[in-house]
C-alpha cells in the first residue's frame, strides 16, 4: 500500500476515479475455429507425410490395384483411387507432401535466417549497407516469382538441391524488408541508445537489443512465406520443371490428371484439395500469429 | 522539389534495371558448361561444347558480356533464337498482346466483382455479408493458380459446357471468339485478384466511413448509397489503385500456369517452352523484358500517385 501510494502522486485521488468499466475494452484474443482446424490439418499431413514408410500403404511407384479406380471406402490405398497406371493416390499424395513440406520448409527457414541477417544489417548501419542490400532486393523483386524460378531452372538441371535454393532466393527479399523496416523502427529507442552510451558494440546491439525484438514479427510471417513457397513448388512441378519424375509431387499429379478431366477428374480434385488445404491452413496460422506480433499489421 | 524527388526515383529505378539485367546475362554465365551440355543435350562432346561456348561468348568476362548485352538491349536487339533464328524481339511482339489482353480482361474481371463485394462488405462491417466474402476471399487467396485453372476448365468447361477447354482465338477472328477464349484463364487468373482488391478496398472503405465528413453527409440526410457511391469510395480508392497498377505489371509474367494450361500462345508459355527446348537466348530476352517492364510500371505508379493525392506531396516535403 505505501508503495503504491508513493508511485501515485496524485495522492490515492487517481485510484478512486478510475471508473469501474476499463474505459479501452480489453484486447479479446477470438479463438478461432478455422485456426484450430489449420492446425490440426498441417499436424496431420505433417504426420502422415513424415510416418508414410511405416504405413500399410504401398510404395508411391508401383501399381496397387486397376488403373484409375475411383475413391472408395475398403482397402486403404484404394481409398482415394489410383491413377492412370493403378499407383494409390493416397500414397502418392503423402509421398508428395513429403516434398513440399520439406522443400518449403528448409527453403523458408533458410531465407528467413539469411533475410533477417540482411536486413538487421542494412536496417542498423544504414547508408551503403542498406543502399547495396536495398538495390539488390529490389531487383530480386522485379521478377515475377515463376519467372525467377523458371530462369534459374533454364540454365540448372531440376533435384531436390537447386529447386531449395531457387525458392530461397524468391523468398530472401520478403524477410530483408521486414526485417529491415523492423530494425529502423527500433534502432533509435532509448534502450538501444542507452546500451550505445554504455560502450556496447554494434555487434551485441544487434544482437542483445535488437534481434530479440526484431523476431517475432519476421517469424510471424514464417507461415505465409512457406505457403507460397509450396505454391511456387506446386507451381514448377504443374509446368514439369519441378523434382523430376518418378517421385510424386502435388503439382506433378495435377499436371498429370488434368488430360484425364473429362472421365476421371478425382485425379485432379483429390490433390487440388490437399493443396488448397494445406495452402489455406498455413495461412491461416500465418494471419494470426501475425494479428498476435506484427504490430504494424493494421487489418 | 516535387520534380527533384521524381528525378531521384526515376534514376533509383534506373540503377535497378542495371542490377537486374545484369543478374540476367550473369546467370547464364555463372554456369556456361551447363548451359552448353543443355543445349546440347546427350549429343555433346567436350570439343562442340567449347565451340558452343565461344560461340555464344560465355568464355568472355561477365562485364564484357553484359556491356555488349545491354549495347545490343539499349537499340532493341535482344539476340535471336537459337532454335528458330528469329530476333527474341519479334517473338516478345508476337506473344505480347495474348498476354497484355489476358492481364487487363483479368483486371476487368477482378474489379467488376471486387469493388460491388467492397462496398456491400464495407457498408455494414461484421454482417453476415461480411463474413461471408471476407471467409470467401482469403480462401480464394489461398488457391494456386495451377488448382484454380483445371477446377474451373472441370467445372465450367466440361460439366456446363461454357467455354472451350483450350486454345486461342485471336483478335483478328472477331471479338465473340476471341472473349469466348479469353474468358475462362483471364477468370482463373482473376480469382485471386478479386480477392486482394475486395480485401484492401473493404478496409480503407471502413476507414473512410469512419472520418468526420462522412458523419457530416450523413447528418445532412443523404442517402447512404450516395454517401458511399460519391463521398467515401473515390478517396479510398487510392490503394486500390496503386495495387491495381502493380499487380497488372506482375501479371505479365505471372500468367504462366494459366497460359501453359489453355495452350495460350503468350509470354509466359513462350518462357516454358523455350525452357523446355532449351533456348537460352530467349529466356534471356523475355525474363529481362518482363523484369524491366515492371520496374517501369512500378515507377511510374509511384511518380503518378503522388501527382494524383496531394496529401502523398506534402507529406514528402515534410
């Protein structure tokens, strides 16, 4: 009670007029069930994707019963079809997650650690650091994401290592400017000026004062950047430019079902489905982790 | 002042073309063995590798490679085809209204049905109308192109037997079957688009509608659809339009999935197939193109707005 009282100059007056009702509602964080089900959904093709060697499901490139066998409730691989040479969809499918999750993720943890590290350098030292760092990234920026990632396809044979590195490179630009804009928003604060004036170097500035703030906000935006990562990858593997056959890849099973519309379009639909939900889901997650750290995030 | 800083953004986005031609030229040398064998094929043998690499000047230092690129670029000759020896100009030309036509009829589209969206959604935030298009709108944002297309040729294509499954008809066949070819891959290019534009217009509608002279307009007894139609949509139209711009110059090269899919003779197809038959030279060409071109537009929309909203002026001087 002392304590309170002398912290309270104007002599108990302010905690008796404070009114009853908060006079800014309290922020009432909604729990939403889209986000809930997103995560669920990621966990399980996370899982499944992970754990399909051990499942009682045939292997992705041998026939597990007729060719193009409709989706029906009985045997497991059955359970979602088979394609034009009689290999489970469901199979396939998880065969082919394993691919986009793992090429989304190491692609988008990298580019946020070599994005975040370019930013925090450009946003903090400024003048020809951040002209050099800046002039790059715009230029990264002025090609359409395909187009980047088909140039470097032109002139690299398609596997699994330049196809990360090609969506590294898309990726990296996103992180400098976030990070970048993040690190000017704190660079001037008095706490960071005040470790400054005690003789503390650049280096531990950035990283004791800056960084832990810097964080939260470019990893929030960690969910968006991998779903568009595994848009890209769906994307280059619909265009047969994406990890070369016989490994499965949602895109390539889409790209490879779409002639066969007409009489068998579960080929197409059941991989489009799981795209769309992974995709969605991820953003999902993405948005409100974002509406909890980005503090510039308006809508 | 005002011309200085556009002086100073024209030059900035001068140096960006520099950078990114320059990556262009420099990613073909970065690996000038590979770009020979796959050109080559299974065919090569280390002696026409060698000559193909002299011939196509990789074994020269990238600078001297890129100054004659861009003394060549600068009088429009982007090189000739390796595969049909025409100039990648007269091919760029060729492809360029296909693409063009299919961007803008997608604007068209996007707006058409993004704007009436915005301004039901805006007009009574949290309504059911609402949550249903915003609901409506960050699931059609999470939908590739490379989904959206097939779905939309299954459905609307081969169940309603609307459109054509693929193929182009060109302007020069008579508008009728030239939209009739149009329509469906510059929708399914639109979807997202549609979305973006609902979003952003919803949100600084709601933002307007919140200012004092809108509160005044109402007071006046104006009907609320004036009020929206004349007093609130043009000043948060701004954004709207900035992203409008933008998103028009990245569709020039991100309408590749769509084209490829309906068979479209475009940009975009023209770099997968060049991709795929090995044309190095009219990667080259295209990709810088596309890359030049938005940097353009990007400028030009950043000089425009500020000549557009007074308020952008100031706020730079200051």
């Amino acid at each position: 009670m002392t304590q309170i009282d002398y912290l309270d100059q104007t002599g108990g007056a302010l905690a008796e007029s404070v009114p009853s009702e908060p006079v800014v509602p309290v922020v009432r964080r909604r729990r939403s069930l889209s986000v809930g089900l997103s995560y669920t959904w990621l966990a399980l093709v996370v899982v499944l994707a992970a754990l399909v060697p051990l499942l009682p499901v045939s292997d992705f490139d041998i026939a597990a019963g007729p060719p193009r066998t409709s989706p029906a409730f009985g045997e497991l691989d059955l359970l979602l079809g088979t394609d034009n040479f009689g290999r489970s969809i469901l199979s396939r499918v998880l065969y082919g997650g394993r691919v986009s999750l793992v090429v989304g993720l190491i692609a988008g943890m990298a580019a946020f650690v070599i994005g975040t590290f370019l930013g925090l350098l450009a946003g903090y030292f400024g003048r020809w650091v951040d002209a050099v760092i800046t002039y790059v990234t715009d230029a990264l920026l002025a090609f359409p994401p395909l187009i980047l990632l088909l140039s470097i396809s032109a002139v690299t044979k398609p596997s699994l290592f330049t196809l990360t590195v090609g969506l590294t490179i898309l990726v990296i630009p996103s992180f400098v400017r976030l990070s970048r804009a993040n690190t000017i928003a704190w660079r001037s604060r008095e706490f960071v000026r005040a470790a400054r004036n005690m003789g503390a170097t650049s280096p531990r500035i950035i990283r004791r004062e800056i960084l832990p703030n810097v964080l939260p906000t470019v990893a929030s935006y960690l969910p968006l950047v991998i779903a568009s990562l595994i848009v890209a990858e769906g994307s280059l593997s619909f265009l047969g430019l994406g990890i070369p056959a016989p490994t499965p890849s949602w895109g390539g099973m889409i790209s490879d079902g779409k002639d066969s519309l007409n009489d068998a379009a579960y080929l197409v639909l059941v991989p489009s489905v799981v795209v769309f939900l992974t995709v969605f889901a991820l953003n999902q997650i993405g948005d409100s982790l974002r509406a909890r750290f980005d503090r510039t995030a308006g809508d | 002042m005002t011309l200085l800083g556009t002086l100073r953004k024209v030059a900035r986005s001068l140096l960006v073309v520099l950078l990114v031609t320059f990556m262009v030229v420099a990613l073909l040398s970065l690996a000038p063995g590979s770009v020979a064998t796959i050109i080559l094929g299974p065919a090569a043998t280390p002696e026409s590798e060698a000559a193909l690499i002299s011939e196509l000047g990789l074994d020269r230092p990238v600078w001297t490679q890129y100054l004659d690129w861009l003394g060549n670029a600068v009088q429009g000759d982007l090189g000739t085809s390796l595969l049909t020896d025409l100039p990648v100009t007269d091919i760029i030309a060729e492809r360029l209204p296909v693409t063009l036509e299919l961007a803008l009829l997608a604007q068209v589209i996007a707006l058409g049905i993004a704007v009436p969206l915005a301004i039901a959604a805006a007009a009574r935030p949290g309504s059911v109308v609402d949550r249903i298009t915003s609901a409506l709108a960050s699931a059609s944002l999470s939908i590739p192109a490379f989904v959206a297309a097939p779905i939309l040729v299954y459905f609307l294509a081969l169940q309603l037997d609307l459109f054509p499954v693929s193929g182009w008809n060109d302007l020069s066949e008579g508008i009728g079957p030239n939209l009739e070819s149009a329509l469906l891959p510059a929708f399914a290019i639109a979807l997202a688009e549609i979305a973006a534009f609902q979003r952003l217009l919803r949100t600084d509608l709601v933002g307007t509608l919140r200012e004092d002279y809108i509160a005044a307009a109402r007071a006046k007894g104006m009907s609320p659809t004036f009020v929206m139609l004349r007093h609130a949509l043009r000043p948060s139209s701004f954004s709207l339009i900035t992203l409008l711009a933008i998103s028009t110059g990245r569709l020039l090269g991100g309408t590749v999935i769509v084209e490829t899919l309906f068979s479209l003779p475009g940009l975009g197809s023209l770099v997968v197939n060049s991709i795929t038959s090995r044309d190095v030279i009219v990667v080259q060409g295209v990709v810088a193109f596309i890359a030049v071109v938005y940097v353009a537009l990007n400028t030009a929309v950043d000089v425009g707005y500020g000549l557009l909203d007074p308020r952008v002026r100031k706020e730079a001087r200051a």
